[in-house]
C-alpha cells in the first residue's frame, strides 16, 4: 500500500485530507490528516435542529397592551348603584373618602374618576366600571414553549 500523499510504502490507513479522502502513511496521518472515522462519520449530526429558534421565541405579553377603559355611561352606573344602595352623595363620598362635590361631579360625568376612585367604587356599590381592552392578537401562542407542538405540527394545523 502506497501513502497518498509522500508516496511511501507503508500500511496505509484511510484518512480525510481538507475533505478528501485519502490513504495515508501513519507519519503523513499524523501531519495533514484528520481520521476519517471523525470527519465523515454521521453527518446527520452536523444537521441544525428545525425548532432551534422557535423555542427561544418568547411569546409577547399579552397583558402589557391591554388597556383599561371606564364603561360608557359609567356615571349613570355610579348614580344608580348609589341609590339602589340607598346612599346619598355625602354617605358615599364619606365611605370612599372622598368630598360630596367630587361625587357630584363624577356622576354628572364632569369629572372622570381616578383609579384610586373606580376601584373603591365599584367596590362599595356592587359594580364594574372598567372593562379591559385587548389589543393584541394572540396568534404566536402556538409556539410557546412546552406547548409540545414542533413547527411540523403548527405547518400542518395552518393547512
Ligand atoms: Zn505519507
């Protein structure tokens, strides 16, 4: 057997040389050659995973863009939750802490209530005076991690 690469007879042994393969001397194997076992075996290996990037795509906060909004005709809603509760404006504004011209003016609608206020409202009277908005579509759920759907799956689903 004659190396490929010094021309010397020698047992030669199958080596990769930049890729290629050739028979080498054990001398020439140990200069330029890289065992062929490490270079050509399973190159499937060397395949990227598919969901590599997918599983690190974070799924957008939803709740980040949600919006609060007072209902319409939030201040007929206060007025009669009032008085279906039997309170006037000063026995309210007294048990939210705040001034019975403040009551006034929220139920005229003339003034919008803080958050502070809504939450001690709608806590007092019985009622809902914010509804969430939502903003944002909620289409990449499909990945989120530990879902166990693969992109196969997803591709297959959107067919
Ligand atoms: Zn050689």
């Amino acid at each position: 057997m004659q190396c490929e690469l010094c021309g010397r007879d020698c047992d030669g042994r199958p080596a990769a040389v930049e890729g290629v393969r050739m028979m080498l001397c054990p001398d020439c194997l140990r200069q330029h050659g890289t065992s062929v076992k490490e270079t050509f075996e399973s190159p499937d290996v060397v395949q990227k995973p598919v969901l590599g990037g997918i599983k690190k795509h974070r799924v957008k906060d939803v709740y980040k863009d949600m919006d609060k909004e007072l209902v319409s005709g939030w201040n007929d809603l206060i007025k009669s939750a009032r008085k279906k509760k039997g309170l006037s404006r000063d026995e309210l504004g007294f048990r939210i802490g705040e001034r019975t011209v403040t009551i006034g003016k929220i139920e005229n609608g003339d003034l919008r209530p803080s958050d502070k206020i809504v939450k001690k409202l709608e806590k007092e009277l019985d009622i809902t005076l914010v509804e969430e908005v939502k903003s944002v579509s909620n289409v990449s759920a499909g990945f989120q991690s530990g879902s166990g759907l693969t992109l196969g799956d997803f591709i297959k689903e959107e067919k």
